[in-house]
C-alpha cells in the first residue's frame, strides 16, 4: 500500500510489524523501553523522525484494556538511522519518563528483548546535583557495563524536583564493583557524588553485593551458558538428523528410479 510521498503511516508500520517480527529489517529496529502509558504510537513516531525516517512503530497491546505495554519496536529506514536513534533519544523523556532506547532483540511481537534478570548489582547514588537526569547518570554509568533497567531519579511527586538520589542496575556484579571503585566521591554535575550499593528491599539494613548474592548470580550465569550449550547441541542434532533422512529417502528414490 503506497501513500503519497513514500511515507508509511504510523498505523499501517503498525500493523505491519504486528503480522510478522521477520519482515521488519532488524538491523535498522530499535527497541523502546519506558513509554509512558499516555503516549501513543503516533507520539513515538513523531519523536522518532528526529533521527530519521521511520518505517513503521509497534508497542504490543493488552488484549483486555487495549493500553500498550509500556515498550515498542521502532523500525527506521537505516542501520545508520537506528544507530543515530540511540545516540540522540535514548534516556530523553517522553511525557516526564526517560526513554530507554537500545537494539532490538528481533524479538517478535509481545516479547520483552530488555527484560533482564536482576542479579542485585543495585546501586544507590546520592548526593546528585539537581540538574542530574536519567539520561545523564546513563550516559555516564553505561560505561561500566550494562544497565539492566533505566536509571531512576528519586523525585518529589508533585514537583518534579530531583531528591538527589537515584538508583542504577547492571547484569553482573563485575560492572557494578567497577563503577564503584570509579565514581565514589567523583565530581557530578558540580558535586561529589557518593556511589554504593543499595539496600535490599527484603533484607533490613543489608545492603546488595553481599557474598551470597554473589554466588547466587554466578550460578544464574553458569545456568544460562549451560541452556545455551543445550540449545545448540539440540540444533547440532536436529541438523544431523534431517541430512540423515534426506540422504535415505534420495537412496530410496534412486532405488525406484533403478
């Protein structure tokens, strides 16, 4: 279906992602995490087109109340675009929440590519300059490893303002130490900020990072390579098998044929 000027409209790039994740060009898809619950698909397409032309916009729908799940796939003309699409939009806030804006898994439709398990490499920083944002503490703890969720501000409710304290997650333990050692007592935004792991939440007075959380989180990774092993021992036989019965049933045709 063609419109005028070559532009697909949000809802047809919608619905065109809906049909099916593998005719969308994964190299030039991103994923969008943290979309506020009034923001639509136009919305996000309009913001998109600040890093280039969009393709199409899906953000999974609940069946029952038809509100969007709160993430998207934006599909943009370009592997350039999409990677300009990160730079420039990820942690930019859409109606007061910060955008989390990262590759796309090639998931298909109704999964969650940024969903991660939280191993407990929390971290709590305080003592943050006003004017530090989300996408602020991202660019700058990014560095360390990777951020399982987006960084979040601690801010008055009716205001706005900053509390001066936020949280940061990553996928290991290793990049949380890392980013301890590095930004303790590092200058912020024009103030020293403290960087130390959070308290747990079922745990009074104790804090994440602990040695058994440790090894916990170094038994999930040992599962998880373990299933992947697995995962690619069963595709080994399955390709095994079917060359198997591809060469007997080509003997058996020879054998009629003969």
């Amino acid at each position: 279906m063609a419109v005028a000027g070559g532009r697909v409209s949000a809802a047809l790039g919608s619905n065109l992602l809906a049909s099916g994740a593998a005719d969308r060009n994964a190299d030039a898809t991103v994923f969008v995490g943290n979309v506020d619950e009034d923001a639509s698909e136009s919305l996000v397409w309009e913001l998109f087109t600040q890093a280039g032309p969009v393709v199409s916009v899906y953000m999974p729908k609940n069946r029952v109340t038809g509100a969007h799940q709160g993430y998207g796939f934006v599909e943009l003309a370009s592997e350039e675009d999409a990677v300009y699409a990160i730079k420039i939009l990820n942690m930019i806030r859409l109606n007061g929440k910060p955008l989390r804006v990262n590759r796309s898994a090639g998931g298909a439709p109704g999964s969650n590519p940024n969903a991660a398990a939280d191993v407990g490499a929390n971290l709590f920083i305080g003592n943050l300059d006003p004017d530090v944002d989300e996408k602020l503490l991202y660019d700058t703890f990014a560095a360390f490893g990777v951020i399982i969720d987006s960084p979040k501000v601690m801010r008055d409710p009716e205001t706005g303002v900053s509390k001066g304290f936020a949280f940061v997650s990553y996928d290991c333990f290793e990049a949380s130490d890392a980013a301890i050692e590095a930004m303790n007592g590092q200058f912020l935004a024009n103030r020293s900020i403290v960087v130390q792991y959070a308290f747990r939440k079922d745990a009074r007075g104790e804090r994440h990072g602990t040695p058994a959380e440790r090894l916990l989180a170094a038994q999930f990774k040992a599962r998880e390579a373990e299933a992947s092993d697995m995962s690619r021992i069963r595709c080994m036989d399955f390709v095994a098998v079917f060359a198997f019965v591809v060469v007997v049933v080509r003997q058996k045709q020879k054998k009629l044929n003969n």
